[in-house]
C-alpha cells in the first residue's frame, strides 16, 4: 500500500491518502491522485501553490502529470519503482503489473 501526503510550509498538512484503486475500482484512484483530489477540495482551488507531495514510492507518469498541473512545488519519494518492484516484486502475487517502456 502506498502511503501519501501533501504539505504546505510550516507544516500544514493537507492530505494523507493511501491508493484505495482495488477497493473502488478506480484505476485512477492512486494515493497521490487521492492526497491531490482531497487537498483541492479543502483548498477550493485546482492549484495547490506551496504544497509539497511526500509518497512512499515514485510516483507513476499520471501522477507526476497532475502534480504538475496542480502547480505543486515538488515530489518527494521514499524509493524508485524499480527499487521497489526488486524488494516487493517477488511476493507480489501478480499485483505490480505495471512496466514502464
């Protein structure tokens, strides 16, 4: 499970959200696509000017995409994919599909 949170300085946390895409059925419904959905709606705003995303792993190129529209200042992440996949790959039981190409 991935674990995500989006900040502003001082400490103001806007959001921490975890991928809930298996239990919704949301293919979009990642932890940073989630932690950006929630702080928007507290903000009222679609740009996030300041915050800071901190996630467990790097995020995949849909997040990253809209971090960037959201006008978020930065991404900061506990591991790469590739990392992760070598750590967590091999009991995945099919769960990591995902390859980048």
């Amino acid at each position: 499970m991935l674990v995500c949170q989006l900040s502003r300085e001082k400490g103001t946390i806007l959001s921490i959200c975890h991928t809930t895409l298996h239990k919704v059925n949301d293919p979009s419904a990642h932890a940073e696509m989630n932690a950006i959905r929630e702080a928007c709606k507290k903000v009222k705003s679609r740009y996030l000017l300041g915050a800071w995303l901190y996630t467990t792993q790097e995020p995949c190129p849909m997040c990253t995409s809209v971090a960037i529209w959201a006008k978020i200042e930065g991404i900061v992440f506990g591991a790469f994919e590739k990392d992760a996949m070598k750590t967590f790959g091999k009991n995945s039981k099919g769960k990591f599909t995902w390859k980048r190409c």
